[in-house]
C-alpha cells in the first residue's frame, strides 16, 4: 500500500542528516560484520522478551503486531505509526544522527533504503539468517533490499506497475487499450479530439513516475558501487521515454492535474482522466477515494515501449528494516520475518496490502480474487505477471530523495516552459552530480 507522499519527499534533513560524512551510527556497531544470529538465539530472546518499537505508516501492522504478541505473550510491540511521508524520515534521521531514540524496526521505501545501508544505519540481516529468504520474494522488491551479500531488510509489499484505464470512457469513444506506448499515444489524441475535457491521463511532474517508466524502458540512469555513482540519463531507455512523453506534453494531451489533490479524484471519478500508470496497490485507492467510478474502470498490462516487450517496472513498495542502533535486534528481525515472510504476509494481503512475496502472488486464492470495483475483473492475474516482469538491474542513488526532491526544479520546468523534457532530464542530473559530490560521494560524469 502506497501513501500519498511515496517516493516524493519533501524533507531535505533526511538527506543532510546522514550525509555521506555524518557518524550516523555514533557507536562501534554499525550493523556489519556482525557474529550470525542462529534460530536458537532468536527463540531465546522471544522466550525472555521485551519490547520492539517499530516505526511505520502501514496500517495492517496493527493486526500483525497483535496476532505476534498472541503467539509470543512475552514479547510488547510498540507500534508508532502517526508519522507519515518527511516527518518519519526526518524523525528517524535525526534519532540516527544523535545515537538515541532510534526504533527496532523502521519501515522505508525502497529509494531510501541504500541511502540509510551506505551510511551503515542499518543492520545487515543476512547474519540473521535473512540472506536464505532470497527465493522468498519477487526479483524488484529484493534488489532494493540488498547490496551484494548484504540484507538491509524485508521487502514489506511491492508495486508492479500496470494501466488502469476507463472502460466506459474508452468504450464510449470507441478507442482501443493500447497495448504500446506508440498506440497509448494515438489513443490520447482521439479521447482529446472526441472531447477536449478529456485527457488520456494527469501529469505535472512525477519524479516517481518518470524513474519507473525509464525503468521499464531500459534506462539505467544511476550505478551505484560504495560511494562511487555515475548519473546519465542520456541512453537508449531514456530517448525512448522523452521521444513519447515529449509529444503527450507538446500535444498538451495530458491533464494539468497533480496527483492525490482533490481534482484528480475528481478528473479519475468524471472520466476526464482516462488512465493512470501506476502500481499495483492502487485499487484499494480507487474505492475509497473515487466510489462514483466503480464498474467504470478495469486493469491492464503496462503498455510496452517496443512491440512484443513484456518488461515491467515498480512504483512505490517499502520494506521493513532493523536500524543499526536498534536495542532488541533479535525481538525485532522475529517481528520483521514474521510480518513480511510467515504468517504476517497472509494477513496484510487480506487486508489489502500488495505482496512481494511469491507464495501469495502464485496462490489461487490470489490470482482469482475478483474485484468488485473492476466489474469483477480477476486483476491480481495482470499484477503478478507485471511482478514477473520487472526488469532487473535498476539502481537509485544513495540521495535518492533529494534528487526526488528537486525533480520539479529541474525535469518539471519542461510541463510549464519551452524547456524540452531531455533537457530536463540534462538539468536533473547535472542538478544531482553537484550535490553528489559535495556530500562526498565520486560521480562519473
């Protein structure tokens, strides 16, 4: 389940608060290195107990975390969930930054995760035994989770993307799905030309959105090794993604609408906005915020940006993580391995949430779920192959939120201002090299 302020931070202290040059950790364990945990210490520490202070904006939690405590009565979970987008990442930065305060177990997005790993904020997990649950998950959510041997936590749900376009909107002007970006394309022009109230979709500048569709188009703007990075956004996937994105802005095809205001509820409810990429944790979003459109709407596999390609991209997913000052380390991976590996996983996915998990995205139960909001449209069938076919290889930077948040200083002026968006792009990494190195870091140019 995604939150309104996913992958859009606006917070810059989470970027200056564990600077490449910070001491985040203020003691000699970082996290790594550590002597392996055995299953046995584990049963030990949940058999004398204690209490685990989890940080996390996931409301299904609060059901998991009861049904732990039932199964191990000794052990307290305290759940601490009223922050939410930069205040729980400039929270838990500042805790890390002055060595105290710091929670067991800290949820992040996956862009964050290397940037709290890097500045060894974070415990490596595979000492824990972590490193066995590879198979676990989808390929997307545990590359973001892991740095060669390295675990820096769960994967706590995913976000494969897929189309979700309006059937009564499509039908009504009789345009196809489009199944390309090319086609996505001519379907804009003629929903605009057969109405001009209508646009095939909102776009304002997302910086979310434009690093999942380079994502799926085969770029690979960022490496990353330590601290060496390299930032280009001149390859083959990104000319793909601006040649089509460029005309749906000059053409002005897209709705001048940001997303998760009052208008784009309104625009998803109306019709005006015909689709939405995004991932698969949207439909729960649908239902409690455009309840008008039910039946209208349905899903489909992302379009592909050549023929035939079935390739695929995340938008949005966190994991759940054991931050290096954590006290009670033993108490809080039980409570991360439970909630999103045991049985934990089977409950937030009954609840709405999106696995990364493959059991669930395999199981019949899941794929034949039937949603009423779809006209009962089996979706869950489009999203697991969309987890299937997440391309893999894909890096964000270790300052990933600042670049995020200086996207609409750079990319955003080319929805608003003769700026081309390649330039944008050309501004974004320029933009993004400068702080890099002034936080330390060696960027390739």
């Amino acid at each position: 389940m995604r939150r309104r302020t996913s992958r859009l931070l606006g917070g810059i202290a989470l970027v200056t608060s564990v600077a490449l040059g910070a001491t985040a950790c203020g003691g000699s364990d970082d996290g790594s290195g550590t002597e392996a945990v055995s299953a046995e210490d584990i049963q030990a520490a949940l058999d004398k107990g204690g209490t685990v202070t989890v940080w996390s904006w996931e409301p299904t939690l609060k059901t998991v975390a009861a049904d732990f405590q039932k199964k191990h009565p000794k052990v307290k979970i305290n759940l601490v969930s009223e922050r939410s987008g930069d205040k729980h990442y400039t929270a838990l930065s500042n805790a890390v930054s002055a060595g105290k305060g710091v929670p067991d177990v800290a949820q992040l997005e996956y862009f964050s995760v290397g940037q709290y790993s890097l500045t060894k904020g974070l415990t490596d997990l595979s000492a824990y035994g972590a490193d066995k649950l590879a198979s676990t998950y989808t390929p997307g959510p545990w590359n973001a989770v892991t740095e060669g041997d390295q675990v820096y936590g769960l994967p706590m749900d995913s976000g494969p993307m897929a189309l979700f376009y309006n059937k009564k909107i499509f039908d009504k002007y009789d345009v196809a799905v489009p199944t390309t970006w090319d086609e996505y394309l001519d379907a804009a022009r003629k929903l605009h030309k057969a109405d001009p109230k209508v646009y095939i979709a909102n776009d304002t500048g997302d910086a979310g959105l434009t690093t999942s569709l380079l994502w799926q188009a085969g770029s690979r703007p960022y490496k990353v090794d330590g601290t060496n990075v390299k930032i280009d956004f001149d390859d083959e996937g990104a000319k793909k993604y601006t040649a089509v994105w460029q005309k749906l802005i000059d053409e002005k095809l897209l709705a001048p609408v940001t997303g998760w205001t009052d208008d784009w509820y309104k625009g998803l409810g109306d019709g005006s906005i015909a689709t939405l990429a995004t991932g698969a944790w949207m439909p729960a979003n649908f239902e409690s915020g455009v309840p008008n459109a039910s039946g209208d709407w349905r899903a489909a596999a992302l379009p592909a940006w050549t023929e035939g390609d079935k390739a695929s991209a995340e938008n949005g997913g966190s994991a759940l993580t054991v931050p290096a000052l954590a006290k009670n380390k033993e108490l809080a991976y039980a409570f991360v391995e439970y909630a999103n590996s045991g049985d934990g996983v089977a409950t937030r996915v009954s609840e709405g949430a999106f696995p990364a998990t493959n059991a669930e995205l395999k199981s019949t139960e899941f794929l034949n779920k039937e949603f009423p909001y779809f006209d009962g449209q089996k979706a869950n069938e489009i999203f697991a192959a969309s987890a299937a076919d997440v391309a893999d290889n894909w890096s964000y930077l270790p300052f990933q939120a600042y670049a995020n948040s200086i996207f609409n200083d750079t990319v955003g002026k080319a929805y608003i201002s003769g700026t081309k968006l390649s330039d944008g792009l050309k501004s974004w990494q320029d933009a993004s090299v400068k702080y890099g190195e002034e936080q330390g870091f060696t960027v390739e140019k």
